[in-house]
C-alpha cells in the first residue's frame, strides 16, 4: 500500500478483521471503585461502568501509595526504573482488506457475508453518487450552483458504510457523507433541490449547497465547521442509551478533523460514558492542502482512540467489502456492548477539496492520477462483482446511461423551481416571532419592494402584517 500515513512510513495489510483494545492487555489497570470504596459523590448513577476484564497481580502494587493515587483509574504498578514511553509503537497497525488490488477476495473466511440484492445495491449507488458528483461539479463550473464537494474516490466509504448500518442508526456527517442519503432513499431531485435551494429544498434555502439534512432518514444537517459534530455525535448515542434503544451514532469526520478539540473531548466523552458511538474517519491523506504529515506524528488516527480506552481498527477505505465488515462488526459491539468504536478508513481523496479548491497547486498531478487507477473503489469492486458474475459491461453501461439522464433531468428540473420566500428567515426559531424579528421582515421587504431591481425576481416577498 500507498503511504498514505506520510509521517509514519508504509502499513501493512491484514485480511483479518482484528479491532485493537480500548486499553493495553496485560498487567497495569484495574478499573476498581474510586478510593477502593465509596464514591465520593451521593449522586446514583443510572448507567454503570463495565467492570474490566484485565487481570492484574496484587502483589506488584503498594496499597497505601496506590490508593493516594487511585485518581490515575486504578491501581497502577510502580517501578524503580526511570523509563519513557516511546513515541510510536514498535509495528505499525496493520489495515484490514479483503480484496487485493485485482479485486479478489484474499481470504473468503473473513469479512461479512453480503447477499447478491445488497452487493448490487452497493455497486449501483456508488456509481450513481459518482455520476452525481461528476454533473453536479459540471453545474457548479457552469455558474448554476455556487459551491460543490465531491466524494471522488471515497465511494466506498459512504456506501458501504451506509449498507453495513440500520436506518434506525443517526448520521452524524461532515460534509463528505451524501452517500449515506443515497442510500437511504434521498433522490437525485432531492439533492438538487437542496443545491439549487429552491422552494423543495428541505432547509428552506437556509444553507450551502451540499449541507444537507433529513429528519425523516435520520440525517443531521450538515455544519461546516470542522470536528464540531463530534461532541454532537456522542450526546446523540447517550440519549440512545438512556431510551434502550436498538441503534447507534455514527459520526464522519476527515484526518484534519482529528487536529480540533472537538474530536479528542467526543472521543474522551463517549469512552467514559461507554456512548454507542462509531468515529469513522475518512483519512484521505489531505485537510484541504495540509497533507497528513503536517496534521500528526502519531501511527495516524486508529492509535488516538486506544489513548482514550476506544475500541480501533484501520481499514482499506476503498475496498467496499472491508468497509461493509468493519462498520457492521462496529454496529454490532456498539449496540450489544454499549461502547464507542473508532475506525479509520485509509483512502485518497481524489478530487479538489471542493469547487473553490485547486488541488494541483500543492499535490502533484501523478500522484492523483495513481491512486484514480490503481485504487480506484469501484473499479475494485466491480471486478469482484463479475467475478461472481453478477455484472457485466452491459448493464454497466445501461446504469451509467440512465444514472446521468436523471441527474440532468432533476438539474433541469429544480433551477427552474422558485426559491423559498424571503419570510422564511424569520421562521422555525420561535413559536412566536418576537417584535425585533417581526420589524427586520417588514423592512426588508419594504426595502425589496422599493428597490426590485437589486434582488432576484424569483425570491417571492410575502406581504408582512401590521403588529
């Protein structure tokens, strides 16, 4: 593989799926009560911290000295010996893959077994969110959409993540994420009407291009704001706990992500309060021109969660059967354990980081280029797919075709859609529209209807009523 993980050298790959522990196995920890006797705090806990399942000596401890210190999470061994941790681990964590780089199977005992419908649905709306991203970024370039993200190159990720989750289980995006929509049924009309913002458009015009949202298919509306989502992420999977219910949070963020604050407090938060949380990161090599090597020195992300006490594993982000293994196993220990799990999806990001983005000024263009060849997710995918033949050139053909006359059609469709009037503004925040909101409508549209020429016709200004 690639070295992607720049700082740190190459990384092996494993075809087993192995998640790494939330605490280092062996002598060091025992999760015993605080002062090894009562809370110091009345306050009942409704929720009770697993017990460790880590064996510890007693004769290596001191009693008197450990209890002093038992704020550390426990007993702790004590040595004579002066010895630092050392900066990286000796082995780099391996990545878990399942198809090698011709796209068959490395070893057909280890990843989740996926039925002919599923693995078809997979294929097709990964080529459909390609087909989307392709037109839509054509839009933008056109001067019809003022801004765009791609997911080039990282099909994988949302679609086979997607697949491997429940519709029950909250998204919790970034920005790069529309696969997951796709998949729950948010149509190609759908995500125009959102970029375009018109009068359809879920959010009433209210956000970017590409911020989408869905209560319906439990999708929170994306926030730009890098890593913010995190902390969201973990309070969300918490409420879940409480209710007893059958779902967990999955939260997307980038490697540049896990340079905020925000990522290592959600990752603290949801291990202490055992949250049914996934962080799955989309370490795709570059935070918009900041290449991995300027974002952390570490073996990249998967060993920040074990610093924590969060379950890890690394992944070949564009190998969708990995993918699909490793967020279902995920789901599964989140749910039936109530813990959270970091998985780091090793990818590439293929396209700029967005419209406004020139990706060729600070990466050089073969590098690009390789990893659109010889990793490409759904070239990979798609030979493993016929080699069970379940795909053929002709019917790749025919959903190439007809996946772009209907992303044309729904373009066509909701540009000539008015926009969501201006009164929308002042809406969905107060049960009541307060006085100051009520005056700032009624002069704004004063101030449209006097000067027409300097704002959109196709805005409509609805008629404010005296107070």
């Amino acid at each position: 593989m690639a070295s992607l993980l720049r700082n740190s050298g190459k990384i092996t790959t494993t075809a087993g799926l192995i998640a790494r522990p939330g605490f280092q196995s062996g002598r060091g920890f025992d999760l015993s009560s605080f002062s090894g006797g009562a809370a110091p705090f009345s306050a009942p806990r409704r929720f009770q911290t697993t017990e460790s399942d880590i064996r510890v000596d007693s004769h290596c401890y001191d009693d008197e000295i450990s209890q002093k210190f038992s704020v550390l999470g426990g007993k702790v061994p004590y040595s004579s010996g002066m010895r630092f941790t050392s900066e990286l681990p000796e082995e780099k964590v391996p990545c878990y893959r399942v198809l090698d780089n011709n796209g068959q199977l490395i070893d057909s005992r280890n990843f989740a077994g996926i039925s002919k419908e599923i693995a078809m649905k997979m294929y097709t709306d990964m080529v459909k969110l390609n087909t989307m991203d392709t037109i839509f970024y054509e839009a933008q370039r056109q001067g019809r959409i003022s801004f765009y993200v791609t997911t080039t190159g990282e099909e994988a990720i949302n679609i086979a993540s997607a697949a491997a989750l429940k519709i029950d289980d909250f998204i919790v995006p970034q920005y790069r994420e529309p696969g997951i929509l796709l998949w729950r049924g948010f149509t190609p009309q759908d995500f125009a009407n959102q970029c375009f913002s018109n009068k359809f458009d879920d959010g009433k015009g209210r956000q970017m291009p590409v911020h989408y949202g869905s209560k319906k298919l439990n999708y929170f509306t994306v926030a730009s704001t890098i890593a913010s989502q995190l902390p969201h992420a973990v309070g969300a999977a918490y409420s879940l706990k409480m209710d007893g219910k059958d779902a967990c949070v999955v939260g997307y963020f980038g490697d540049g992500g896990s340079s905020e604050g925000d990522f290592h407090a959600a990752l603290n938060f949801a291990a202490v309060l055992e949250a049914p949380v996934i962080f799955l990161c989309r370490n795709n090599g570059w935070a918009i021109s900041t290449p991995a090597s300027d974002q952390f020195r570490s073996d990249g992300v998967v060993v920040k969660g074990q610093a924590y006490g969060v379950r890890s594993i690394r992944v070949d982000g564009n190998d969708a059967l990995a993918m699909y293994s490793a967020v279902r196993s995920a789901r599964e220990m989140a749910i039936t354990e109530q813990k959270p799990i970091l998985i780091e999806a090793v990818t590439y990001r293929v396209g700029h980081h967005t419209t406004s983005d020139d990706s060729t000024r600070y990466r050089p263009l073969e590098e690009i280029e390789w990893w659109q060849m010889a990793r490409n997710p759904l070239t990979l995918y798609r030979k493993w797919l016929e080699s069970n033949s379940w795909w053929n050139d002709e019917a790749e053909a025919e959903l190439r075709s007809n996946s772009r006359k209907e992303l044309l059609k729904a373009i066509q469709v909701a540009e000539k859609i008015e926009k969501p009037p201006v009164g929308d503004m002042f809406t969905d925040v107060y049960d009541a529209v307060p006085s100051n909101l009520f005056e700032q409508e009624k002069l704004l549209q004063q101030t449209v209807t006097r000067y027409p020429q300097d704002y959109p016709s196709d805005v409509p200004v609805r008629a404010v009523p005296s107070s």
